[in-house]
C-alpha cells in the first residue's frame, strides 16, 4: 500500500484473518489488483471483526484499523474523496452493518461511494462460474465431485448459495456442489447429493474470500465434525485445496471493477 497521500482513497474493507499467509495470498492480492486499477488512489485496509484485529495486535503486532477508525482517520487528514470497498462476498449481516457505518458519514466527503460485494448481479454471478469453471475442469472428473464451502448467514441473501450451484448446472457441470457451515445448504444435504449421483471422490475447497479459521478446522480439520471426515465416514476419498477466492486472479479483477464502478 502506498505511503504517499492522495486526494482519492480505496478503502478495501475485509472480514480478516489471523491467517498470515492466507491474508498475503488473498486480502493483500485484491488490495494489490484495485491499487492497479485505481493508480490515482491510495488504498488503505480496514477489518470488520474486532476479534481478529484484536488477535492480530496482540499476537503479531500488526495494526489493522476498524472501519470506524479508518473513516476518522480520513476525516481528520482532510480526504475529500473516498471509496469504500468490501471484499464480502454477498450482501449479508457484515456488509449491511459496514454500509450504515459508512453512510453515517456522508457530508464529510467531497465524494462517499461504496463498492458493491462479489456476487451482487447476475453478471458477476456469471464471470465468477466462467473463472472457476476452469479450475473445476482440472480438479474434478466424471467420479469426482467438486464442492465449494460457504459461510451462510441467516439473512435472506443466504439464497444465493443454491443459485451459485444452479448457475454451475447451466454451465454444464452436474459435479460440482455448494454448501454452508452455518446455514442452507448444510453439510448433510451436500454429502447426500454426491452419494446419490455416486461419486466416490470429492475435492472440497472453500468458498470464502480467505483459507482461514472455517477452511483449515470446519472444512479440513482432524475433528469428527469436519467436513473432511464426514465425507470420508460416507466412504468418500477426499481432498481439500486450501484456496480462498481472493487468490484467484480473476475473482481479484471483480473487485476491482467494482471499485471502480462504486456508487
């Protein structure tokens, strides 16, 4: 990120992870892809878990701003125009919640735009199976399944989990399947569909912006209850591919024109 102040800041807000390498490998990325897109911009970063800003201050000494203290920061440095760019991947709780704290400071600004999320129109929907559809295509097989796991949310934008899924089913891939930890699809119904299409094998990789704390325990830990070994219990071979989106540089470049296309 850039030292030297602009008239325009990107701020890219993120979730977070403790995760460093994960973090390099995807949060850092996307920052890197909207600061090459955005060359007139400064890009700063801020994190909406409090837990994991907290966590990094204590155990790595790295300082990550809230979004409240990054939009203070800007005031008080006479910023006059700013954009503010999430990398959620749906417009659920977390992004909702960043979106009313920004709004409370319009009128602070010259200019206050905010970003749209990953999956936010059919386009991106579209570009985001055409990318992965790729790599699905050297992954997966006629006998492996390929799935993809999300967080879930009780918010009623949980829905686009399932259309994620139909949308693979237009694309022609009848192997590939998206489910939750925290909400619908779950884990029973995903592991049932791929034993009822008789698939042997399966590769499961997450669908988050970050391999982080869901990727490396609820999708491949030891525990009973991971994924992982619920699927092996159904006597299905596994492999786990710890990839987060914001590593592919297709899903980097979404975020990018969505910054720069910022309302």
């Amino acid at each position: 990120m850039s030292n030297i102040q602009k008239s325009h800041v990107v701020l890219v807000v993120s979730f977070g992870t403790s995760y460093n390498k994960s973090r390099e490998r995807a949060i850092d990325a996307i920052e890197g892809k909207i600061a090459e897109e955005c060359p007139e911009s400064e890009i700063r970063r801020a994190f909406t878990s409090r837990m994991i800003i907290n966590k990094l201050r204590v155990q790595y000494g790295i300082e990550v701003d809230s979004v409240e203290q990054a939009m203070d920061k800007l005031v008080s440095e006479g910023i006059s125009e700013v954009t503010v760019q999430p990398t959620h991947i749906i417009n659920g709780i977390e992004n909702e919640e960043m979106t009313e704290i920004v709004r409370s400071y319009e009128g602070k600004f010259k200019s206050l735009k905010i970003g749209k999320p990953l999956l936010s129109a059919d386009k991106d929907f579209r570009e985001t199976v055409n990318y992965l559809s790729d790599y699905v295509k050297d992954i997966g097989s006629v006998e492996t399944a390929v799935v993809f796991m999300g967080h879930g949310t009780e918010h009623k934008i949980n829905s686009v989990y399932t259309v994620l899924e139909e949308k693979f089913r237009y694309a022609g891939f009848e192997n590939v399947f998206v489910g939750t930890v925290e909400a619908k699809p779950n884990l029973k119904e995903v592991v049932l569909k791929v034993k009822t299409k008789g698939y042997k094998r399966a590769v499961l990789l997450p669908f988050m912006i970050v391999a982080g704390d869901h990727a490396y325990n609820d999708m491949a830990g030891d525990g009973e209850t991971s994924w992982k070994n619920v699927f092996i219990k159904e006597g299905i071979e596994v492999e786990c591919i710890m990839k987060g989106l914001g590593e592919y540089p297709e899903i980097q470049n979404i975020f990018a024109e969505h910054a720069k296309s910022a309302e």
